[in-house]
C-alpha cells in the first residue's frame, strides 16, 4: 500500500478561464482589456487568483477570427467576451451553442443575426447594443417592461462616445 502525502490526495481545483476574442491588436485594446479587467476585479475576480483570461487577438485579419473563436472553445473557457465589434461576437456565436458569449456593442444585434430579438436574445449570446439603430425596438422592450407607462425617457451624452459632439437634431 502506498501512502501519500495529505497535499497530494486533496482535490486540486482548476482557476476558471474567460476567453476574450477581439479583432483588433492588444495595443488598440489596451484600455477595453483595462476597463475589463477592472470589472472583473469589482466583482471579486481578480485575474491569476481566481480567474484566468486567455486573449486572443485577430490583429484586424477577420479570417482568423473563427480559428481564434475555436482555439478557445477547444481550451473549455467558462465564457467568452466578444470585442472589437460585430465579426467577433459572429465568430464566436458560430464556434460554439453551449459556452455564454457576451458581446460588447453592436448596433443591430437582431438585424446582424447575433440574437433572436433585444427582449428575449435566446441561445447562448448577449450583449450590449448602441441605442441609436434599434431606438424603437429599444422603446417597444421598455413598454413590454412597464406597460402602463405614457412617458419614456432617453437620456445620452450630447459629446458622443468617441468625444466628438453630436446631431441632437
């Protein structure tokens, strides 16, 4: 009979990875990878503790995207982030049915096949979309929500997400 020590028979549990597909370069998305980190870390993840990221980048080259989009399905991540706009969230949503993909912005999302409708997205895909295209369908979900209501708000910064000041005409 062999007798091993206490550390070695205890199970040894694997850190949780998140894949986060992007189509730009790590350079170009220094900040977004920045700001996710952070997110991460506020909600009590704190990368090389108790959750890995494994990047992958398509440095621009959309053809690599759906390799990239399998590699990390093959590696088992808990979820994926898509960034770098609609050809990752794409890749990804073709790579796998079973593993969460969280896309970060898309300005159709129905309209670009990447879920079913904003009020039931089905599968295994959300996101976040940029308001401007899908204004009325974004209205219609608010009054499906709150249904008696007869004023409905939209407030946005008049400078614009990329600073630049914007129509409010």
């Amino acid at each position: 009979m062999t007798i091993l020590p206490i550390a070695s028979q205890a199970q040894q549990t694997t850190m949780p990875a998140i894949g986060f597909l992007s189509s730009r370069s790590s350079g170009e998305s220094e900040a977004v990878a920045a700001a996710f980190r952070q997110g991460l870390a506020d909600g009590g993840y704190i990368v090389g503790q108790n959750v890995s990221i494994e990047y992958r980048w398509a440095e621009g080259r959309y053809d690599r995207l759906p390799a990239l989009a399998a590699e990390l399905v093959s590696l088992h991540v808990a979820a994926i982030l898509s960034a770098g706009g609609p050809p990752s969230a794409l890749a990804a949503k073709k790579a796998t049915t079973t593993i969460p993909i969280i896309f970060s912005a898309a300005d159709d999302p129905v309209g670009l096949g990447l879920v079913e409708s904003l009020s039931h997205p089905g599968g295994n895909i959300t996101g976040m979309n940029l308001f401007n295209a899908t204004l009325s369908a974004n209205i219609a979900l608010m009054h499906e929500i709150v249904p008696a209501s007869s004023t409905i708000a939209y407030l946005t910064n008049p400078i614009g997400r990329f600073g630049r000041q914007v129509s409010t005409s």
